[in-house]
C-alpha cells in the first residue's frame, strides 16, 4: 500500500472525509429543494449517486424534454430513499435514469441493497404512477493497486451479484451498462 493509500486509511482523515461529505450533500439536498420549486414539464431525471451528479447530461444530451440532474455524490439507497421527495418525487418525472447502490455495497450485502433499491422503486410508483422507470446497472470498480481504496465489502463480485438482482425488479426497464464496460 503506497504512502497516499495509507493516510486514507487513517481514523482521523476518514472522520475528516465523511464530515466533509456530510456537508455537501446537505448543501445539495438544500439547493435541489429550491431548483424543484421551478421545474418544468414534462421532464426526464437522472438520480443516483456521484456518476449521475458528475456526468456532463446537458453536453452530451439533447432532449425535447427539460433534463434535471439530481446526482449526489457518496450517497447510498437508504440516503436516497430518505430524500426521495427532494431527488425525484417533487419534479413529478416523466422518465427517470436511476444509478444507486455502489456506496451501499462498502457496509451492506448485496441482497440489502437491492431490497433497498427495490423500496425506492415501489415508493417512485407509489408517488409518480406515471413515471417511466430506467434502472442502470452498478458499474464495475477498478481493483488495480494504483487505485485507493477504502476498506469496505466493494468488490466487483459484489456488483454483480447485485446486478443479479436488480435485474428482477419488475416495472422498470433494465439498463445493462456493466456488460459494456
């Protein structure tokens, strides 16, 4: 383990990390509450975790309808179920990107996570009977030692069992994008 990969690993820098992390994700929580009061319809969002929050949507897409971001990075299922509202019910979607459950696999199995991710699709349904439901597969994680990693239950045998089964939820179209990468 390199110099670099070992303060990581440190007590203090992980507390110092998780504080910080804390903070931006209320500051985001915070500030798509007051974007929400000026959505427009109809609409497609894209919620998960920090892939969604950071992917260039408005340059790479192009859509008749409004796109809204509503990533959040570092967050898990269990995060986005109790922000649902605020992510994705409150814009009352028409389409819905969803890419949650990578931040689960660091303290839960993979069956807990999708029993996770499964509640949050109920409660879409439930809210916005009307929204179209894309579900996107975990992505596979770099295992190189070059790459810090923390030390959780992350590990690509875990996302593939999750995406094992994701891909029995019913009422939501399936997004492969695992295979392709």
């Amino acid at each position: 383990m390199s110099a670099i990969q070992e303060f990581f690993q440190e007590t203090k820098v992980q507390a110092f990390r998780r504080a910080i992390l804390n903070d931006q994700q209320k500051g985001l929580w915070s500030r798509y509450e007051k974007l929400n009061k000026t959505v427009s319809h109809p609409n497609v969002v894209f919620a998960g975790d920090s892939i969604t929050e950071f992917y260039p949507i408005h340059e790479l897409l192009s859509s008749k309808f409004k796109l809204y971001n509503r990533g959040i990075h570092g967050i898990t299922s269990l995060q986005l179920r109790a922000h649902l509202h605020n992510q994705i019910i409150d814009l009352i979607p028409d389409k819905l990107f969803l890419l949650i459950g990578i931040n689960d696999l660091k303290t839960h199995s993979p069956y807990e996570t999708f029993l996770s991710i499964d509640m949050i699709i109920k409660d879409i349904i439930k809210e916005c009977p009307q929204t179209h439901i894309y579900l996107l597969s975990i992505l596979p994680i770099n295992t190189t030692s070059d790459f810090i990693h923390s030390s959780n239950k992350r590990s690509n045998q875990a996302i593939i069992e999750l995406n094992n089964y994701l891909t029995t939820l019913k009422d939501v179209d399936w997004i492969d994008i695992h295979q392709k990468l």
